[in-house]
C-alpha cells in the first residue's frame, strides 16, 4: 500500500533515526528516507494510555505503563523540490517501535 498524504496508512511501523540528543532526524516511509528539517519547529510531548481501559497487568518494576510519546516533525527526502509534509509519530508504552500516526 502506498502511502500519500491524502490517505496516510495510520498506526505503521515506521524505522526512525534520532540524534544522540534524542531528536528525531531521518523517517523512512513511502520506501524513502525522509530527512528532518531541524530549521523548522519540532514538537515533543507526552500523552496518557487509559490505563483504568485496558485489562494489562503488571507487576512492580515493569516501568511506564502509560506514557505514549509523540513527535511532530517538518520532513522531505533527501532529493528533488518536494514540500515539507508535517509528520506525527508515536511510541505506546513500554514499545521500542514508532508508529506513524500522520502526514499531511
């Protein structure tokens, strides 16, 4: 399935490269590696999972079992005169893959 801003395969895995300061730099989605502008504004925030919702348990010492992460980044690949499509990616408690949750 390809992906396009217009109808964006939400919730896919997607690899993502940070800096070593944590920031996001390169997404690799549409079977290209889009590069992060870092000129322009990148948003970082924190959201609650329903924890009282789910049916998980865990025991003590398991860690956050609630914060889901997100980023907002500007991006393009690396080649040609294609616009910067805004991307929000996302990581669910306790997961180690980002999922992109939209383009535009």
């Amino acid at each position: 399935m390809t992906m396009t801003p217009e109808a964006p395969h939400k919730h896919q895995d997607i690899p993502v490269q940070f800096s070593p300061d944590g920031v996001p730099m390169a997404l690799r989605y549409e079977n290209k590696i889009w590069m992060v502008d870092s000129d322009v504004h990148t948003a970082h925030w924190f959201t609650r999972d329903s924890w009282w919702e789910t049916q998980l348990r865990a025991a003590v010492g398991t860690g956050d079992l609630v914060s889901i992460e997100h980023w907002q980044v500007q991006a393009k690949p690396p080649t040609g005169d294609q616009e910067l499509r805004t991307s929000t990616i996302r990581r669910e408690p306790l997961s180690t893959a980002w999922l992109l949750e939209s383009v535009s």
